[in-house]
C-alpha cells in the first residue's frame, strides 16, 4: 500500500511538474504564416581577415502552426565585395523562442555559410546555433557576438520581419 501512495503521489507530481512547464511554453505568433525579415548582418570571418563586413540581409520563411519559425532562403548583398560570396548553408534554419522579454529570447538553429571565392581566403563558418533576441514592442530580431565554428563570428544581426511577428505566452 505505501508502494501505491508513492507512485501516486510520483504520477501527480510528474503531471503537475509537466503542466507548469508547458504554462511557460512560449510561441511565435502570427501561425501558419509566411515572413520577409530585411535588415543588415555584420559577420567576421577569414575570408575578411576577421574585419567586421557588414551586409544587407533579407530572410523568408514560415511561422508553423506549432508557432516555430522556419527560415527557408537568406540573400545578402551590399556594397562590400564580401556581401556577394555567401553560400548560405543548413537551410532551412529553425527560429524558436524561449521567453517572452528580451534579450536572449530565442535561438536560431543550423546557421552557416561558406565562401569560396578563387583568390579570397576560404571560410567555413557553422552550422551552429546562435542565440537571439526579439524585442515585441519595436519588432527587431538581434542577435551580438554569435560565435560560429570556422573562426567565425555573427558580430551584429538586425532584421525587422513583415508581417510583425510576436512572442506569445
């Protein structure tokens, strides 16, 4: 009988432990969804010679209906020759978010990218993942100082997706 009483009271713990974790789960919202996040990127690398290029980026991608963000394509551009040489690598990145408030809200999985240029230093940079932030009141998706194997850094990210996502309890 004290057998019983111990798996019972072990079963509604381990109910109630669950409920109050799935009561701080957080989502992205509006689901079922699809986005344009433009902003710029500002990455360090050896093909830079570890210089901070800074780009213009462009994200797309899909908010599911569990309220996980994919983003399937990124165009970088700008006027340094650098911004062209991207190959964009693990697509598609997974965007999930892990608290309401900002900063450090968030993480984005499988980010990487690899230059090749004839006659540019190579780089192999990720896939890893970074840790973001994602601000509900001006709508910007940040990211600072995003190490990325390869030598490889995500110095600054800036990108406002339309249409406005949120962060939802």
């Amino acid at each position: 009988m004290k057998s019983l009483k111990t798996l019972v009271s072990l079963t509604a713990l381990t109910v109630c432990m669950g409920a109050a974790s799935m009561a701080n789960a957080v989502s992205i919202s509006p689901i079922n969804t699809d986005f344009t996040a433009g902003g710029t990127i500002s990455v360090k690398s050896p093909s830079s010679l570890q210089l901070p290029i800074t780009c213009n980026a462009t994200f797309t991608g899909h908010v599911d209906g569990s309220g996980v963000a994919s983003i399937t394509n990124v165009v970088v551009s700008g006027s340094s020759a650098l911004c062209g040489y991207p190959n964009i690598t693990g697509l598609p990145w997974t965007l999930t978010a892990s608290a309401v408030a900002a900063p450090n809200n968030g993480n984005v999985t499988n980010v990487g990218y690899t230059i090749t240029k004839t006659g540019i230093i190579p780089s192999t940079c990720g896939p890893n993942t970074i840790t973001v932030s994602y601000d509900n009141s001006s709508h910007i998706l940040s990211a600072a100082n995003q190490s990325l194997t390869g030598s490889c850094t995500v110095v600054s990210l800036s990108v406002t997706p339309s249409p406005t996502l949120t962060i939802v309890p």
